[in-house]
C-alpha cells in the first residue's frame, strides 16, 4: 500500500524545485537534521547492530529513513518479511557524527544522495555554530516563502 506524504516527503519535493543540486542537498539535509532521531536498517543483530550500506559511484552509503515505518515499506516492497521491523533509531546528531566515522555519505528515504563530502563540509558548518548545544540547524540563503515554511511549522 502506498504511503500518504508526510512533511518530510513535501520538504524533499520542495527542495527538488530548486534549479541548484548543491541546494537540493543541502535542504534535505537540514530537513533530516530537524527530524531529531535517523532511522537506519539493521542487517546485524539485536546483539551486534550493523547498519546498511551499499556502495555507490565508488563510495559508502548509509541507508537512512525519515521514519521507522519506512524500513518496514522497503522490505514489504521486497517482499521480505517485516514483522519485526529491524531498525537502527539513532538521535541525528550522534547519527550525522556517526556516518562520518563511518566515512560514509547518505542515502535518505532511498532517493536523496548526499555524497560524504558534503556532509563533512554540513558537519563542519553546524559545529562551528554550536552543534548540538544549539539544538538547531541551519539551512543557508532561505527564500521568504521557505522562512514563512519553517515559521509555520514552529520551528
């Protein structure tokens, strides 16, 4: 069954209408960073975790999702079981830190690419602002109507 959009899902279709990839990626990223907790598939144990990574264009991907319930539509789509919904919920930014550890990019919700260049240069921008102790994040060269967006959500 298909799933109904949700804020996350508008937020990307949003930011595919801007003409500049750079752009693109940074707006999901933010998105993601304002999600407050990443979801990651888990092919390792309840013991031992290990989230999913693939490679992509000679480099590392982690698999991330906006929400829990999408591990489960990605496996029911596969035609995998999905009764226990193995899941990896990880706090972004211990998450965000986590990847780059890892030296991988990301792949958001299956359809955003975020190479892990990238998100060394968002890491490093979002520390020298306060990281975590500013519990925001920062999307840069707002339009008005994307600030009205944010403002209307509350945050």
């Amino acid at each position: 069954m298909a799933r109904l959009p949700d804020r996350f899902d508008l937020w990307i279709r949003k930011a595919r209408e801007s003409a500049d990839p750079a752009r693109q990626v940074d707006l999901v990223l933010g998105g993601l960073m304002g999600l407050g907790t990443w979801h990651l598939l888990n092919v390792g144990t309840q013991d031992d975790p290990q989230p999913a990574e693939t490679e992509l264009e000679g480099g590392r991907y982690l698999l991330v999702f906006s929400d829990a319930g999408r591990v489960g539509q990605m496996l029911e789509d596969r035609g995998l079981p999905a009764e226990q919904l193995p899941v990896i919920s990880i706090p972004a930014d211990a998450a965000l830190g986590w990847s780059l550890e890892r030296h991988c990019g990301l792949i958001v919700n299956q359809d955003v690419v975020i190479p892990l260049d990238h998100l060394q240069l968002y890491h490093e921008e979002w520390k020298a602002r306060g990281g975590a102790h500013a519990r925001g994040f920062w999307i840069p060269n707002l339009t008005s109507e994307e600030e009205d967006f944010w403002q209307e959500h509350g945050i």
